[in-house]
C-alpha cells in the first residue's frame, strides 16, 4: 500500500476511535443521569437519552476547529461537560448568550 493511503487510514481510525470515545462518555454521563433521576425508566427514553447524550459528547470534537493541538484530555473533559449540560442545558445557555448575558 502507498504511504499516503496507510496514513489516511491511520488517521480516520484514530478519529473513529476518538469519536467512539467521546460517545461512551456522554452515553454513560446520560444513564448516569438517568438511573439517578425519579423518572420511570422505558426502553424509548434510555436509548434516547443515550443517543442524545452520546451525540453531545461527540460535538466536543467541534473544538478541533478553533484548537487543533488540543489536547485529548481536554477534549473528553469538553465530552463530559457537553454531555452534562444536556440539551435543556446547552439551549439555555446558547439563550443567554445570544441575550448577552454570559460574560
């Protein structure tokens, strides 16, 4: 195999590997979450929270854009608090940021 192609290879692997990562964080932050609450656990809502948390977590990879050397700890600590806030979480804090309150 060319170099090039084995790099690419290399990379996406690394990527997938990455992303799996950040989604076991958020998935297992979302249960966490879930089995501590009061709400009465069905099938529909621990997958969809562990869909929902798992694809917040994995927006932590966004950073990348802005930080590219930023380093894979900090990046699974941005998971972690991503998947934390939650969707209710991160719609009042975008809220208050097109308010121009957070600051």
């Amino acid at each position: 195999m060319p170099d090039r192609l084995v790099e690419t290879l290399s990379t996406w692997r690394e990527q997938i590997v990455h992303a799996a990562l950040f989604s076991i964080i958020g998935i297992s932050i979302g249960l966490g979450k879930l089995l501590a609450s009061e709400e009465r656990l069905t099938p529909r809502i621990v997958i969809g929270r562990a869909l929902s948390t798992g694809g917040l977590a994995m927006a932590a990879g966004l950073a990348l854009a802005w930080m590219p050397d930023l380093p894979l700890i900090a990046q699974m600590g941005l998971a972690a608090t991503l998947a934390s806030l939650g969707t209710s979480g991160l719609e009042r804090v975008f809220q208050r940021a097109l308010q121009g309150r957070i600051g």
